[in-house]
C-alpha cells in the first residue's frame, strides 16, 4: 500500500493555478504527449518515453530472463560493471532484498581490485552500458575477458551483456557470442530501473521481477486513476521545497533508494541553471532543508514498496521537470565531462603526469590556496555563497575508504552549507550533470588518493589509475572554467590522510 504523509501536506493549495497546471501536465504525460517539456525537449522525449510502460512491457523479457538464469545457475558470485542508472537501480534492489552483488562503478585501481581479487571460476559479471561506449564499463569488460582467457575460461560463458540495439558493446558482444540482453532503446539510462538495466542483474541474484513488475504496475494504475498523490509531490517539490531537498532512507528497509533518486532528480532537473539538488543524508535532520524520507516524519514521506517507489518517483520527477521548465531526458554536461577526459588521455599519452601541490601537509597534498589543511579548508569554506552548496567528489575506494564519508556532515555542521557527497567517478553520471548545469553557487572538494597499484586495462596504452586521474582532472578544469570554487586535496596514503582530514575538521 502507498501512502504520502508529512508537513508539507498542510501547504498544498488545490486551487492554485500550478497546481492545476501540473495536473494537466500529468493528463499529458500518460498520454505520452512529447511537447510537456517544450519545443527543445520534444526530439528526446520523442523517444525517451517507454519508461511509462515498462511495468507491463519489460513482462516480455521473463522468458529470457528465466533462461540465463538457469544457464548461470551454478555462479555464485554476481559483479555489475555498469555506471549511473545501469548500476543505482540493481544496487538498491540488492540491498532491500539482501542478495550479494559486487557493483563495479569505479575506475579506482584499489576498489577494481575487490572485483577481481578472487576465483573467476563461479563468478558471472553482467556488463550494462545503454550508449555501449561507456569508458568505464568498456575497460572493465577488456580487463574480465583477459583476466577469464588467463585463467583458462571461456570468457562467453562467465559474461552476459545488457545494451541498447546495434550499439557499439551490442555488435562487439554478438562477434564474440556473448549472451546478450538488448534492452528498450527509448528510454533515458536514469529512468530504466524497470528495463533490462535493472532486471537482468536483480533476476541472476535471485530476485523474483515479475513481483517487482507487479508492483509498479498495480501502482501506476492507481495514481493514474487518481493522480493526488503524485501531483502533490511534484507541487510540494517544484514551489515549496527551494534548490535543497534532503533524502533519507534510514529504516525505511530500502538502502541505496535515495541515492538512486539522488541521480533521477539532479540529472533530469539540473540544467539551464535551475533544478532540485539532492542532499542524501544518514540520519533524519531538523534543519531548513526541504525533507524527503520512505519512513517516520518529514516534509514529505512516501511509504510504498520498492518497485512502487521507482515508478512514482520517475512519473513525479518528470513533473517536476515539466513545472520547472527543464527537459528531463538530456544530460548535455555528463557528455561535456567524458570529453573532458578524452582529451587529457590523449594529451598524456597514456601516462598521467605529476602534479606538484602547492603544500603538503603530513599525508595531504593541498591543491589551492592555504598554507596547510587547516587553513586550506577554511578557506575554501569562506568562498562559498551564503545561499550556496558544498560537494565532496571522492576518487576513492567506496569499500575500504568508506570512512571519508563522515565528511560530509561534519563539513555540513562546520560550513553551515548543505553538503553532498559523492564517489568518483560515479557522481559525474549523478550529480554531476547539476554541477555544472544547475544554479551556480556550488563549491566543490575534490579528494584523490595515490592507490596501492595500479592495473591495466587491455587494448590501452593507460591503465586504471590513469584513467580515473583524467575523469578527475578533467572535472575539475570544466569546473574552474565556470569559476567556482574548488579545492583538491590529494591522500598520500588514504587510510592515514582521510583521519587526518576528518580530525582536522573536526578540529576546525
């Protein structure tokens, strides 16, 4: 059963003409009505609008589904090289139905190493990439297939394949026989947990989908028929919550779910520098930022099912994007920072070149203005607008190096700023796209570290560590183009500089 609860209910007001606007706006989208988001969006939306059906179109995949499973019956270990949409969607799944997945959403030699650091002989690695030339997922596939040759597998029968028609993975993976799940072209990579993205990876873990499927179809039905909930959401939303909105998911038995909303509504709103930004947070808070929580109080508590929650907040966010005046189907800076890339990778050669930091304090090298971690910190504090944000981008090892993500509430307390925090590379598929498309008053920390080896990826002259060194450099020159603040600190050693950082903030 779906419930909406919360304080913001109380504020609605029924009568305003917004209100009744966004319940055109959601007559129309039901009725797949292309030019909801304007002239410039209607190509896009002209095929980016399957999503509205997968509840009951992605049935059609059961079959296959039942197939690969009972082929892959005897794997015990499941990784998922994907990145954005094609790795937030499973990954929650996983962890609200407790089932073991490995998702591989890095490019951080030291978290690259989890995934392979083990016998390959029971492992299945599903690979998940929409455009099909992800540079992420493109290198950890070449790196699978030579590390299966090597240990004496027929890489085929350890990889199966999720991408769009006739892309670029889809017609490498058909030359080499590889199994192979296309999934629905017109649908955006951020509103396809429903698709093949999701479902593949949760049916090989053991996730009944057709429950899933069940779900989310009984619930569109119901707010198709009455539409309140859903329109009061995307009113709430788009006139009374302001740039902020905090997600927590904390007892709600869905971890990850915000985070995967974090993606949906930053990179569909986060453009022509408007939009709603995210703020995922551990625990409940009390502070002015706009509250989104699945249980207990908030501005805003949706209490539903998993697969329920995906497509309400889906349809919800399309609104929201509707009423903000924004196209919800592109994300023209995630494809500003993969070029940003591309070029450092060809300027280097292949081998990433030393930086020489203007301080090194102990175990942190100090990228920006301070003459140590302490006042480089309060420094970059002071640039930041009074209405403004802080994001913490972390090219780090999310398993081991998980302890630098108490950062962000400590800056949060410190700053008196709403602070994000997201892991590198995987935030520039996210939050990345509001970065640098959204309102311009954010202030951004960057954090790398030197890593414990390096591994090469197959059919390239770079190997790993090269590579996540050019997403990061990268960002950060398309950020200082546009002026803002931001601060590097890169870890000498990454256990010891990460409690140095937090003890200095702490100390702040």
């Amino acid at each position: 059963m779906t419930v909406l609860s919360g304080t913001a209910l109380s504020k609605i007001d029924r009568s305003d003409h917004r209100y009744h606007t966004l319940l055109d706006f959601h007559r129309r989208l039901a009725a797949k009505d292309v030019t909801l988001w304007g002239s410039k969006a209607q190509a896009e939306a002209a095929i980016g609008l399957n999503w509205i059906d997968l509840p009951e179109s992605s049935r059609d995949l059961l079959p296959q589904l039942d197939a690969l499973c009972a082929k892959h019956r005897s794997k015990t270990r499941v990784i998922l090289c994907a990145m954005g949409g094609s790795s937030l969607g499973p990954e929650v799944i996983a962890q609200t139905y407790r089932r073991e997945l490995f998702v591989l959403d890095s490019t951080d030699p030291n978290y690259v190493a989890h995934a392979i650091d083990a016998n390959l002989t029971k492992t299945l690695v599903i690979v998940s990439s929409k455009s099909g030339s992800t540079i992420e997922t493109a290198s950890q596939l070449a790196l699978f297939e030579s590390l299966l040759e090597t240990a004496g597998l027929v890489p085929h029968d350890h990889i199966v394949i999720v991408t769009d028609p006739d892309s670029p993975l889809d017609r490498d993976a058909r030359s080499k026989g590889f199994s192979i799940v296309n999934a629905d072209p017109h649908l955006g990579g951020r509103f396809s947990v429903l698709s093949a993205f999701g479902l593949v990876p949760a049916a090989l873990i053991g996730v009944d989908v057709s429950v899933l499927l069940d779900n989310a179809s009984q619930t569109k039905a119901d707010f198709l028929k009455d539409p309140r909930m859903v329109v009061d959401m995307a009113y709430a939303i788009t006139y009374l919550s302001g740039q902020y909105i905090s997600y927590c998911d904390l007892g709600a038995g869905m971890p990850g779910l915000s985070h995967w909303a974090e993606q949906l509504v930053a990179e569909s709103t986060g453009k022509n520098e408007t939009g709603r930004l995210p703020i995922v947070i551990e625990s409940p808070s009390r502070d002015q930022i706009f509250s989104i929580a699945y249980t207990g109080e908030a501005d805003l508590v949706i209490s539903a099912d998993l697969a329920s929650q995906f497509i309400i907040w889906e349809w919800v966010t399309a609104l929201v994007a509707a009423g903000l005046g924004v196209n919800p189907f592109n994300q023209p800076n995630v494809t500003e920072a993969k070029e940003a890339t591309s070029s450092l990778l060809n300027l280097w050669a292949g081998v990433a070149p030393q930086s020489s930091p203007l301080v090194t304090d102990a175990s942190v090298e100090i990228f920006g203005q301070g003459q140590d971690l302490t006042s480089a910190l309060q420094l970059f504090i002071e640039s930041i607008p009074a209405d403004g944000y802080i994001a913490i981008m972390a090219y780090l090892d999310r398993y081991d190096d998980v302890a630098i993500t108490h950062l962000r509430a400590l800056l949060s307390a410190k700053s008196n700023r709403p602070v994000t925090f997201g892991w590198g590379p995987r935030f520039l598929h996210s939050t990345g796209q509001f970065h640098k498309g959204g309102q311009r008053n954010g202030g951004f920390l960057q954090i790398t570290g030197n890593p414990k080896r390096d591994i090469a990826i197959p059919g390239q002259r770079y190997g790993f560590n090269t590579l996540i060194a050019a997403q990061a450099l990268g960002d950060a020159q398309s950020l200082l183009s546009r002026k803002y603040p931001l601060l590097r600190l890169n870890l000498i050693d990454r256990s010891v500089g990460i409690d140095q950082l937090l003890t200095c903030l702490k100390n702040l």
